[in-house]
C-alpha cells in the first residue's frame, strides 16, 4: 500500500478525500488524514477500511516528522502559511508535496534544494490558482503554437451561491474562507495593463471599478480587479502582451453594496477594539460614525455615505441586521475586520442543503496573420450541498489527481511548480473533464480596448 499523508480535513478536502478513497483499492493506497480535530475527517472517511484520522499539530516537529517518513506523498491543505514547516520536512525526507496554495518567497527559496533531491513540490494546483492556470496555459498554448501573437488575457474567477440557493439581497454566500472575503483586495493597489498603459486601482475605489461579464448562459456578473495581474505576464510567458488583466467574479450589485463596509472602515484588520466582546452590532456600526446627541445610528449612516432610504443598498444593510442593539459581538479585541465577519456569517453561511458555484471565464485576444481573433472560455460548476461543495470539489479533485500521478510516476519533472507545463495540465484538465469541470469555448468578435468595459 501507498501511503498518502492528508494534512488539513477542513472544507476543501471533502471531494479530496472522496477521490482518493475511491481509487484507494484499485491503486493500492492508504490515507492518513490529520487535524487538529478528527471530526470532520472521521465524517469524511466513513468508516473506510482504507484509511485513518488522527490528532496532528503541525507545530509539533517530531509527530510531523515521524508521520512525514511514513508517507509515500504528501497533501498539505493547511492555511498557506503553514505550508514551509511542512515543505522542509519532506525536502529533508525526500518526499513529494501537493498544496493548492500560491508559491510563497519561502516556497520559492526550496527549489534548488528540491531539484537536487529529484523532488516535485507541486503548488497552486486548485481552482484559483489551479485550474485558471491548466485551462489558460492550455489554450495560450495552442495559440502560440499557430505563430500567433497573444494581444490580451483576461480571466475571472468566482464562488458564488448557486441559483436555486441564491436567497438573500446580497446573491452571496461564503464558499471558502470567509476572512479571505472580508479582506479581500487589501495589501496594496490593484495592478493591470490595457492596451500597453499600467492601470492601479486603490483599495478604496476598487469596488467601483468593476467589469461586466455574460457567462455561459448563466446569466450577468460584474468583477473587481484582483491585486497583481502584471505578475503573470511573466508566469504565463506574456512579457509583451499588451492587456493582461484578472478578476474576482461577483453578482451584479455586490461590489456596490461592499464599498459600503469598505467606506465606513469595517474592513480594517490593522487595530483592535477595546471591550468588543460587550459591544452590539448596533455599537459596531455607531463606532465610524459622527457623534449626534439626537440622531439615530440609521439616519447618521445614510446621511454620510448618501443612501437613500428606498435604495437596494438599505435594503441590503437591513437584511444583515447590523442595526441590532441586542446581538452582541461575543468577540475579544477584535479587529473590525472580523467583527465584520462575524456579523456576515450570521446571514451568509451555507446551510446543509445549499449549493454553491463557481463561475470562471478567461478572454484570450490574439493576432494571426494580420487578423485579429478572441476567444471566450467558460466553466461553471454546482455543488452538491454544504459538504460537498462545488469548491471543494474544484479545488480538492485538482490536489488529489495531481498527488496521485505524481506517485505513479506521470508527473515527473522536479523542482517548486505550478501546474502550467504540458506535462502536469493536459492529464490533469483530462481527468476532471470526467468530474464535469470542463471548458466551453467559442470565438467571438476581437473587442481589445473598450472604454466602456471598466466602469467608474
């Protein structure tokens, strides 16, 4: 038997978990899944004679070392930061690694070593980064290999709420992390480039900067730029390319709704908040707002940032009960960020029988002899419920079938990667065409520049 060392079981690893099982008799493996706690890992395995849980805190070096010798590959589905610890270990053990996370500076700095030992720290290989990678390398590809000039590469990637679970004024619902949505955009100006000019979006007006998307039949989107899109010029072999831009998909309305937060102050994780634990929703909301001995909370918000009383964005503020003076915060030296967040995921969890999607586009413009060609690429995934969700199963199937051909010998290639070489997308995109992740395409007329197209 293989053994296949799963760190993390939390809400990525559900279609993870279940790929490997399902493989685990015909090629002979055997997981070992460890977590702070085993209970969701114990739900997940279901009493499989093929694998295991167990107890595990990445901190203690000599639990994870031992584990780590045992392994025959290992999965980190840890928060990113905890990867390196990990990614040392099975340098010095000579093991392979999977991880969905983007390549960190300490990462990076383990490439030489890796090489050296003939080892693969396969990262970003999830739904974004992962499969926006795999499906764009794929087709830039195919362009460069016609003797075509690549003019432009959009692409957006989006967990939403699906349709028939799509139930509040906000058309929104977490599907991952939820800190990651509340800080979304922080950590300096959005960076793009249109047309051969470098645009930068400050965190302050990125939310009402936003592109408008039809997707695949699934109706209109809008979405904000993402920080660094100049970065993968390089990634992608797109030094020269003249408009390179990527995004965060959202229903049409939420990015206006969000500036809203943005506005006020409430996304802000740099400071904590004296006696948080005490304070009310309505308290929160009272905090970034004037002092008036006779003005109501509610008057004084919609006076400051202009909201008129019949405007969706009331609306919406309402539905999320904020103005409650009963609901307490429950939360010690908070940041406002996470007391934000705490007040979302009243209202935005997703319940047992909801399902989620994820919706992702990329834009390839190019030039082939003399003439001017786009192609628009779609995918849209359901999820099935609160357990397995579409991304899970977008960001789990990608780890698991990446480790499992790594082990077998089909991924080869050494060295700190990213999943954009022929070698490790055409199998892998394969595969999960067989899960229903697959690409639509079609041509449509080259747009380039269209003044119109960013709004705000």
């Amino acid at each position: 038997m293989k053994n296949i060392l799963i760190i993390g079981a939390g809400k990525s690893s559900s279609y993870l978990i279940k790929y490997l099982l399902e493989k685990s008799n015909e090629e002979k493996l055997h997981l070992i899944i460890g977590d702070i706690s085993t209970k969701n890992a114990d739900k997940l395995i279901n009493n499989h004679k093929n694998a295991e849980s167990l107890i595990f805190d990445v901190f203690n070096s000599e639990q994870r070392q031992k584990l780590i010798k045992k392994a025959d590959i290992v999965i980190s589905m840890l928060p990113a930061r905890f990867h390196i610890e990990v990614a040392k270990d099975c340098i010095t053990y000579n093991k392979n690694m999977v991880t969905a996370s983007y390549i960190s500076k300490e990462m990076k700095e383990l490439d030489k070593a890796a090489k050296a030992k003939g080892l693969i720290l396969m990262n970003e290989i999830g739904v974004d980064p992962g499969i926006d990678h795999m499906s764009a390398m794929q087709v830039i590809d195919r362009i460069r290999e016609n003797d075509a000039k690549m003019l432009l590469f959009e692409s957006f990637t989006g967990g939403l709420v699906a349709p028939e679970s799509d139930n509040n004024l906000w058309n929104y619902k977490f599907t991952w992390n939820p800190r990651n949505v509340v800080l979304a955009g922080k950590g300096g100006a959005a960076m793009f480039i249109q047309e051969g000019t470098y645009k930068y979006i400050p965190y302050h007006k990125l939310f009402r900067r936003t592109e408008f998307l039809n997707i695949n039949g699934s109706g209109k989107f809008e979405a904000y730029a993402n920080r660094d899109s100049l970065k993968y010029r390089g990634v992608y072999g797109l030094e020269n390319i003249p408009t390179m831009y990527r995004g965060t998909i959202r229903k049409i309305g939420f990015s206006r709704a969000w500036n809203i937060f943005v506005q006020l102050g409430m996304t802000d994780d740099s400071y904590t908040i004296e006696d948080s634990e005490n304070m009310s929703y309505r308290d929160f909301v009272n905090l970034f707002l004037a002092y008036s001995p006779s003005d109501s909370v509610e008057l004084k918000l919609r006076s400051y940032l202009k909201i008129d009383q019949d405007d969706i964005m009331w609306e919406k503020l309402i539905e999320l009960d904020i103005f409650n003076p009963k609901k307490k915060i429950g939360l010690i030296n908070a940041t406002p960020a996470q007391i934000l967040q705490k007040i979302l995921e009243d209202s935005w969890t997703l319940q047992e029988d909801d399902k989620d999607m994820i919706v992702m586009q990329h834009l390839f413009g190019y030039e082939i002899k003399g003439e001017k060609r786009q192609i628009e690429s779609s995918l849209v995934v359901i999820g099935e419920n609160q357990t397995y969700t579409a991304m899970a199963k977008t960001v789990g199937l990608p780890v698991g079938i990446a480790a499992l051909k790594i082990l077998k010998g089909e991924i080869k290639t050494p060295g700190v990667k990213r999943p954009i070489t022929k070698e490790v997308y055409e199998p892998i995109l394969k595969e999960l065409s067989a899960y229903g992740i697959k690409f639509s395409e079609k041509k449509v007329p080259y747009l380039g520049y269209n003044p119109n197209h960013i709004t705000g």
